[in-house]
C-alpha cells in the first residue's frame, strides 16, 4: 500500500513539474534567445529549422505570424534608452540614421499589439515617407498632443510599444547583428 502511494505521489508530482515547466518555457519565450540593442529587442531565430520550439509555441498560442528570414527583421522596444517603459501620456523623441534595410517602418502599438486609434490615420512612418535632418538623420515624436512633423499618436493611458521593421535587410543572415545602430529613445516630457 506504502509502494502505491509512493508511486501515485511521484506521478503527480512529476506530471506538475512538467506541465509547470512548459507552461513557463512557453509564456516566457519571448526571452529565448534575444537578440538586444539598446532600449531594442529582437528574435533573428523565431522561424525557420533552427527555430526554437518554444519560440515557436508562444506564436501559435498568440496567433502571431513572425517575418521570415528572407523577409526581414522586426525589433520591439517597449522602453526608453533608460530603461523606463514607454508612457502612453509622454512624449518621447525617437532619433537614428540610415537604416540598413531596403524600406524600414516605425509603428506604434497597444500592449496587445494593437494599433492605437487616431483620428490623423497615421499609424507608421517609413523610410521613404520619412522628414530627414540634413539628409543622414531622422527624428520622429511620439505622444497623445498632435504635433507637425514625423509625429506617431499615443494612447495617453497606458503603455506601448514601438515596432521597427527591417524589410529586405543583410541582417537576416546574421551579419553585422552585433554593430547595428539602432534609432535612439529619449524621454521629453510627460502631460
């Protein structure tokens, strides 16, 4: 009877810690295998063979389609340069140079990765839409106040995140991943 009890305990505690783990390892996926820039994140290894497997089960349980390789590269900030998460009621300057990528977009998104609603209808600045300074430097603002310029609208409650895509980049074969320079996140003010 001691025996049987002993087994019973040992299958439900193994069957715990295992669920437990994978139920970890797949909502903290995110975290596998980061690639990381500055205030900026990445996941080079989200799809493909060399994909992880819990990588790829946290796509599935959130229905997100990653761009392939060939396609190219997305980079997620979710804070400024200080590591302070963005501020949906502050404004934020976000500053970089050329790109190396074909086309790139800058989006602004819900913590649900959803795009803000706003009345301007302007939901990304892109390469080729994009104000430049002195032709080698861009700057776009981010906040609730609309402003002129290379201006993206936040929700003045709650957080976001700031998407960069890369479409058509070298990066995507793993070169110059470590020398990349991404646009900077700097803090302004806040309503």
């Amino acid at each position: 009877m001691l025996l049987l009890r002993d087994i019973l305990l040992f299958i439900v505690v193994a069957a715990g810690l295992g669920t437990g783990s994978a139920f970890f390892a797949v909502n903290n996926a995110d975290q596998l295998e980061q690639l990381k820039v500055g205030a900026w994140r990445s996941w080079p290894n989200s799809i493909g063979p060399d994909a992880n497997p819990y990588t790829i089960a946290d796509q599935a349980r959130r229905g997100s389609v990653p761009m392939g390789a060939g396609e190219g590269l997305v980079f997620v900030a979710t804070s400024d340069d200080d590591g302070t998460p963005l501020d949906g009621a502050c404004q934020y300057d976000i500053r970089g140079g050329h790109l190396p990528a074909r086309l790139w977009s800058l989006s602004v998104l819900t913590e649900k990765g959803e795009l803000i609603d706003n009345p301007s209808l302007r939901y990304s600045v892109h390469s080729r839409n994009v104000a430049w300074l002195s032709g080698q430097e861009f700057e776009v603002t981010t906040g609730p106040d609309a402003m002129g310029g290379n201006w993206l609208m936040t929700n003045p409650v709650g957080s976001y995140s700031l998407v960069l895509r890369l479409y058509q980049t070298s990066l995507t074969t793993g070169v110059g991943l470590g020398e990349i320079e991404l646009p900077k996140i700097a803090w302004v003010s806040c309503q």
